[in-house]
C-alpha cells in the first residue's frame, strides 16, 4: 500500500519548466545539440548528443559512461545494467501499478523517467550528493512533464536514516563514486536503512560492479541475506564465467520475484543474462560474510578501459 509522509529532512532542488520540455519537440533544433561539460561538486560531468537520435544523450562524469537518456523515449534503456533494473522494476508489482520508489544515485535520472512512463504516478525520490550535476541533468534534459519526482542533493546513507519507516516499494541503489561504490554503502548498517524504509513487501535493487574470484559481489550477497530471504542476481554470462569485469544486478526482498518471467525478459535483451537464485545462488554465496560498518571497503577498482569511452 502506498502512503505515509515523505521524507523532508533534507533539501530538495527544484527547476522550472523549460521551453523545450516534454510535449514541446516542436521546439528543438538538430543543431542545438552539442556538448555540454560541466565542473560539478564531484568530477566532470558531459552530456553528449547520441548522432543516430535526435534527442537522446550520454552523461559521463570524469570520462566513465553514467547514464543514457532518450528524451523522446524514455522506456528505452541502452545500458545493460540498466535494462536488468528496468526488468525487475517491471516483475515488482503487477504491470501499471503506481509505486512509490527512492533511487539512491541519480546519473541522468534514466530510472526515474523509465518509471514515470511505465507507471503513470508513481511518486519517486532521487538522492544524489552531487547537486551540481542533479541541476545540470535537470536543465538540459527536463523530467517528463507532470511526472511526481523529488531530486534530493544529500548522501544516500544520510538521506536514508531521515526517511520514514514503511514508505517506499522499491529502493535502487546506483550510488558510484567515480567508478567504485562508496563503503558506507556496502555494509549491514546500510541495507538495515534499507528494510526499514522498505514496506513488507518492497524491493530493494541494486547495481555492483565486480570481478572473477566475486569477493565483493559476494560478501553484498551475505549482507544482503542478514535482512531479505528472497535473492536475486541477473549478470552476463560471461562476466559469471571469469571473463571480463562487469555490472552485477542484485534483488532482495521478503517475497518471491517472479523468476520465471525476469529470465524470459533477460533472455530476450540483445546481450541475455543469467538470472541466479535459489541453491545456484546459495552455492555461489558460499562461506561469504556480511560487511561490518567498521569492515566496510568501496567495489572493486574497474581495470583501465572497463568503462571509458573514446
């Protein structure tokens, strides 16, 4: 059930609307779409313009890809990982339904815009420590018109200990800084934030980057496991298989997702991925341990190239 205050402890950033907003592309011009770069409270940020679509850009902050955003459609998803969220924000509750969800990370605010569209009303809180970026993503690329969504500049741990009990169906952690995701939100104390905020039957999601032998993705499942008894991870095959550095999708909840319906829709994505749980997941898990707060280290460092771009 939806309800119960929303969290005010800490500042929200507000914009006006801007001419060229959602339901206004008769006022865009092909060559007004350059690149914008920008130093913001924590690295470069650019927004470059997608060549093959005409409102589409690529948000990099200190030349890591970020977050992709087609302003004309925003169901689109063009990241991998960003899909796999995107599918098991589709299982999360029945098809339509309006859900109160918090993104901890904001990037483009892609998530948020794929929710608004996929379920009209939905009201969603985005945390993000680096203001800065928040009002530049929300000057050049405007929000869906109408769509209830709060941009919070706060630290997601911080933000989350001043939320109310039982107000969110689904939590996102998306949360990097640079390329590693910070400590702080690795540990039991963090995804202890986490249920609380969750109702009985919330999700929470979450993006981890690691490598062949797992210690990190495995050790985020073991926290994970000291609140939730429902595990989920969607990962590419090859990427399971020791080959390459990549982004793991994690899922945790009370309740069962329906795994039949997410691996059908990973099956189909242009790059399938796996989707893990059960004994296979238990088996993978194995003899892991929780992060302690005092214990807790950021994700593994990405090798060089992993994620740069050209």
């Amino acid at each position: 059930m939806r309800g119960g205050p929303r969290a005010g402890r800490w500042p929200v950033v507000r914009f006006p609307a801007l001419p060229w907003a959602a339901g206004a592309r008769h006022n865009w011009r092909v060559n007004e779409a350059v690149p914008v770069t920008r130093v913001t409270d924590h690295g470069t940020a650019k927004l470059m313009p997608d060549v093959d679509r005409e409102r589409a850009w690529l948000l990099t902050v200190d030349g890591a890809p970020q977050s992709y955003v087609d302003l004309d459609d925003p169901a689109h998803l063009e990241f991998e990982y960003a899909r796999r969220l995107g599918h098991l924000l589709d299982v999360a509750d029945e098809p339509g339904r309006a859900l109160d969800v918090v993104h901890l990370g904001g990037g483009a605010l892609t998530l948020p815009r794929y929710v608004a569209v996929t379920r009209p009303g939905s009201r969603q809180d985005v945390v993000d420590a680096d203001g800065a970026l928040l009002r530049l993503v929300a000057e050049h690329l405007p929000l869906p018109e109408g769509a209830p969504i709060a941009l919070h500049a706060a630290d997601a741990r911080a933000w989350l200990q001043g939320a109310p009990d039982d107000s969110a169906d689904v939590v996102v952690g998306d949360v990097f800084g640079g390329s590693r995701v910070p400590a702080h939100l690795t540990s039991v104390g963090h995804v202890r934030e986490v249920a609380r905020v969750l109702r009985d039957d919330g999700v929470y999601l979450a993006n981890l980057p690691d490598a062949a032998p797992f210690g990190f993705l495995r050790s985020q499942l073991a926290t994970l496991a000291t609140r939730f008894g429902e595990l989920v991870l969607i990962a590419e095959p090859g990427m399971l298989r020791g080959r390459r550095f990549g982004n793991a999708v994690l899922a945790a909840s009370h309740r069962p997702l329906d795994i039949a319906a997410l691996s059908r829709l990973t099956a189909a994505d242009a790059f399938p991925a796996r989707v893990e749980h059960g004994a296979a997941l238990g088996a993978f898990m194995r003899g892991a341990r929780p992060v302690r707060d005092e214990d807790a280290v950021p994700s593994p460092e990405p090798p060089d190239g992993a994620f740069g771009i050209g």
